[in-house]
C-alpha cells in the first residue's frame, strides 16, 4: 500500500487514522513506514532537517498516537533514537 502523504499539520492526524494491520509504504526518499499487529512501529522521516525539541519530545511520547510510534526529523536522529530504545542495534 502506498500513500501519498506530505510532511505538514495534517500528517499526525494521518498517522492516527491508519489502520492497524501490516502496512508497507513509501513516499518518497527518506519518508517510509511499517504498521504491524504486533508490533505497531512509524516512521515519518524528512532528510532535509534536524528534529526540533519539540518533535523530539512528541515523537518520545509512543501512547501519543493510539500506540503508533512516528519521528519527524533526520534519518541519523531516528536510528539514534531507535539505538537509544533498544529498537534496533
């Protein structure tokens, strides 16, 4: 499933609305995501710029979004983020 999103306002509502079954898409460079039923996992990525404090404390809070986990920022912050949780090695 693809779906053509664009990273403003309107992309958080996106990402609670999806529904929760395996999900595989790609948008763009540097902007993909996966929904899983048993392991609810988003990413929203742009390569354009760094997170902001506020997308990073947002993007930390994974009950925020109906259990979808999403970061806005910089593909580095997101595997340093991922790294930091225990995601991924």
């Amino acid at each position: 499933m693809s779906a053509k999103i664009q990273l403003q306002k309107d992309v958080y509502k996106f990402l609670c609305d999806l529904p929760s079954r395996s999900i595989f898409f790609r948008t763009g460079p540097g902007i993909f995501g996966i929904v899983n039923d048993e392991f609810i996992f988003m990413l929203i990525i742009t390569d354009d710029r760094k997170l902001t404090r506020s997308e990073f404390s947002l993007a930390s809070k994974v009950e925020s979004c109906n259990g979808y986990f999403y970061i806005v920022g910089n593909i580095d912050d997101v595997h340093l983020v991922a790294k930091e949780n225990g995601w991924w090695d």
